[in-house]
C-alpha cells in the first residue's frame, strides 16, 4: 500500500522580520505616517464655531440629527450626493495616482501601511532589529521572550484602543463622549465600535501585516489593470544589476577567470540581500513585478546605501517605468517626467476629477438655505364649508439649514384662495401665513387652502416660502387643488 504524502495548495507563511534603513524613502514614509496620524488623532478635537444652535466640532458625522458637518460645510441626508461626489473623486484621484506613480498609496498612505509601519518600528523598539527578532523568535520561550513579547502586544493593543477610540469621537461631541466613555455612560454601540476596531487593527496591522496586502486586499488586482508601460514602478535594472559577483572570490569561479580575459561583464549586484531583509511584505524585488512589492521604496534607500560602500552608481533599484526600462536597456535616455505625466491618460482623469470637484463647489455654492415640500392630504380630498367654499388640506414642511432660527412666510399660487394654518382659522386666513423654523431644523404644519366652488375639478397650486431675513432666499413646490364635480 502506498502511502501518497498529503497536498498542501497554499504555502506557509514565512515570517517577515524588516530591517532597519535610513533614507530618502524612508524619510518620506516617516514624514506621511505623522502628518496622517495626526490628522487622524487630532481632527475629532479641532473646534468650528458655528453659532449658539449647532456643534462646534470641525469635523462630524451626527448621525442622532443626521447631519455631516465639516468645518464651514454642512450636509444634510438629502444633499447625500456630495459625499457620493467626494468617494468618486477619491475613486478618480486613486486611478491617477496610480496612472502617474504606480502603488504610491500602498506604499506610503493606505491605512493598513501606516499602521503596520508604526507597529513594526514598536517591535523593532522592544525586541531589536530583525537579527535580534529572528533570534527571539526561534529562542524558546523564557521570563525574556515573555517580557518582550508582553511588552510588545501591551502597546499594540494601546494603539490599537486609541485607534478605535479616536474613530468614535467623528461621530459624536468628542469631550462630552470621552468623559461618558471612561466614565461608563456611554452608549453600548461606542464600546462595541472601539472593540472591534481594536480587535481588527491589532490583527491586521500587527499580526498579519503583508498577508493584508498580499492576499486580503483587492486593490492591488485593481491597480495592476490601471498600470500601463508610463507608470513608476520599483525596478530591479537588471541591465546593470546582471550577473551578480557574490562569490567570485572563490578562485574556482568560473566567471573569475573570464574577468581576467575581459570576457566577462561585472553586474553591480552583489547579491547582498538588503533590499529583501527591509522589505515589508518580504518580497525580493529582483525577481520582477510582484502582487506583494507596495512600492514603498525601502528597498531603494537599502541598495543606494549598499552602492555606497562598493563604489557604485546608485539606483541600481529604483523608480522607473517599463518604457524607460527598456530605453535605458539600448542606451537611450529615459522620456522627461512632465512628458511621462501629461499623457492623455493622465490628463483625462485629471480633467473628469477636476469637474466633478468644481461641480461640487458650484452647487454648494449656489444651494438655497430653504427648502419646501408639499404634500396634500388624501382623506377626504375636500370638505365643503359653511360658506359654501372648497376646503383642502396639505401638510407642509419648511427646512431652515442655517445655524440659526428663521422667520418664513408661506404663500399660494394658482389659484383664487386664501390659506391658514392649524393653530388659525377660516377667520383669520389670508393669502399668506407667517412661521418660525429652528435653527437647523425642519418645521412641519399643516394648511388649509380655502376657494370658492365651482370651476375646474383640479387645479394647479403653487406654495411658495420666502424667509424674512437680509439674506433671505425661497423655494418652491407644486400641488393641486381638488374640487367636487
């Protein structure tokens, strides 16, 4: 009987220790991580005065008045098409950047990055640089392998608290939320969301790390039919790179003594391994174009640093497209980067960008701060008064959108009546009534239009508010009037 030995369809993982490099790239990763964080961490508490009747918070998602207020602009549900604008934009501004400069949101701006970046350079703080973790790793465990690695997941799980902390306070007054939250009197959905968020962030960006890029995220699959021959990508050039010299002081090397005869070329590449010891996702950019390389550059800053020591030209890792490559293989010079940039591709995405954010900007402009909606009821149609006119009866409701209350006047159009709210009467009714709407608030009253009988069974109606203030401002919308035959 034999025994088959069983089938494995995915590989293990192999753990990703990265070491430390110092660089332009790295620099940058540095500078972005902190301007993003802090925006993050600090925008829930950044104050925006708005009046007496609004929050003050620059930035929030009031889900209890259903309302989106950031810094001078205010949403409400209806006006959902501007946050739809803003995630096509987002959408369109991805396409460009990846059009223009390749995975530079992987590398250096995508959320998952930042956090995982920020969790390595803790361990790398508590266990060392990636000898010294690899050596933890495998040592067996003992009170220092227990006290590091206690330490380590003690500030993981902190940042991670922080994280989901800092999510809850977009969507409610953040120095009234955190006192009732550390206090328990917060709602239960608070404490959930921070659980969660915890939970997810200290898995993701701590624990799994590139596996999240690797295979979780479908954006790099996306970004790879974005990319064309004109896009910046890390590249290996192999044109100066090949062949490697590791090993040619072995005077058995073969190549050893065709360099001695001049019939051999000498590769820059010394096969040192830098550029895979500080990557994050592990890969070995010299094995080409990969799912996992996030273009974050560290691999360019560890083979710059190697160049320097050999006496080398540095870049022999670098940012290129497939287009230079294969200009700078034949000994051309590569195509200039305002060319490379505005090509119809990128114009095209730029400009389809550029007017939905325009559009946007022109209707948040021009939008009234009043709105109207009409509705007539429909049980009964009509009532015939004492005096012989026709009676129908509408439910009116008035969006004030300013922070402050407004005084409106509501009239008719379209026919020969008069009008009067609940709280009047037949008496009282004229040709318009006169109400006052909160500050930020939708008034809802119910009007009675009076007319003669006889005429048309339907006619046309027009309500009209017009706010009584200096800025002033209407708007409009449309009924009819029934009548019996």
């Amino acid at each position: 009987m034999i025994v088959e030995p069983p089938q494995h369809f995915f590989e293990a993982r192999r753990k990703v220790f990265p070491r430390k490099v110092d660089g332009p790239f790295r620099r940058l990763k540095w500078a972005i991580m902190a301007v993003t964080l802090t925006i993050y961490y600090v925008t829930p508490w950044l104050r925006w005065d708005r009046g007496p009747y609004a929050p003050d918070q620059a930035v929030l998602i009031d889900l209890t008045h259903r309302r989106f207020y950031m810094f001078s602009i205010e949403i409400w549900p209806h006006e959902f098409y501007y946050v739809a604008g803003l995630l096509v934009m987002a959408a369109i501004g991805l396409f460009l950047v990846t059009s223009a400069v390749g995975r530079a949101w992987c590398g250096y701006a995508c959320p998952q990055t930042v956090w995982t970046d920020l969790f390595v350079h803790v361990e790398r703080w508590i266990e060392g640089d990636r000898n010294a973790q690899i050596r933890l790793d495998r040592a067996p465990w003992g009170p220092a392998k227990i006290g590091k690695r206690g330490t380590k997941f003690a500030i993981w799980l902190a940042i991670a608290a922080l994280t989901g902390g800092a999510w809850i306070f977009y969507f409610a007054d953040a120095p009234s939320l955190a006192r009732a939250f550390f206090t328990g009197t917060a709602p239960m959905p608070a404490y959930a969301t921070v659980g969660i968020l915890t939970f997810t962030t200290f898995t993701l960006g701590g624990l799994m790390r590139e596996q999240v890029c690797i295979y979780m995220c479908p954006w790099p699959r996306i970004q790879s039919a974005m990319m064309d021959e004109k896009s910046l990508s890390v590249t290996y050039k192999t044109w100066r790179g090949e062949p490697r010299t590791h090993g040619l002081k072995r005077s058995s090397s073969p190549l050893l003594a065709d360099l001695a005869t001049g019939e051999a070329k000498i590769g820059d590449c010394i096969d040192c391994g830098a550029c895979v010891a500080v990557c994050p996702t592990g890969i070995d950019i010299r094995e080409g174009p990969q799912i996992g390389c996030i273009t974050c550059g560290l691999c360019i800053d560890a083979c710059d640093e190697i160049m320097r020591k050999v006496d080398r030209e540095p870049r022999l890792i670098g940012y290129t497209t497939e287009a230079d490559a294969k200009r700078a293989k034949a000994g051309e010079a590569p195509v200039p980067a305002l060319k490379r940039l505005f090509r119809v591709r990128t114009i095209v995405y730029f400009l389809v960008w550029a007017g939905i954010g325009f559009g946007m900007l022109f209707a948040l402009g021009s939008r009234t701060r009043i709105e109207l909606s009409v509705a007539q009821n429909r049980n009964p149609l009509w009532v015939r008064l004492s005096d012989g006119s026709i009676r129908n009866a509408y439910v009116v409701k008035v969006r004030n959108m300013e922070a402050r209350p407004r005084d409106v006047e509501i009239s008719i159009a379209g026919v020969d009546g008069v009008l009067w709210n609940e709280t009047g009467a037949r008496e009282t009714a004229a040709r318009t009534v006169r109400m006052t709407v909160g500050a930020d608030q939708v008034a809802k009253t119910q009007l009675f239009v009076a007319v003669p009988a006889g005429g048309e069974k339907r006619s046309d109606l027009t309500f009209t508010v017009r706010a009584l203030d200096a800025e002033g401002g209407s708007a409009s919308d449309h009924s009819f009037l029934e009548k019996p035959e």
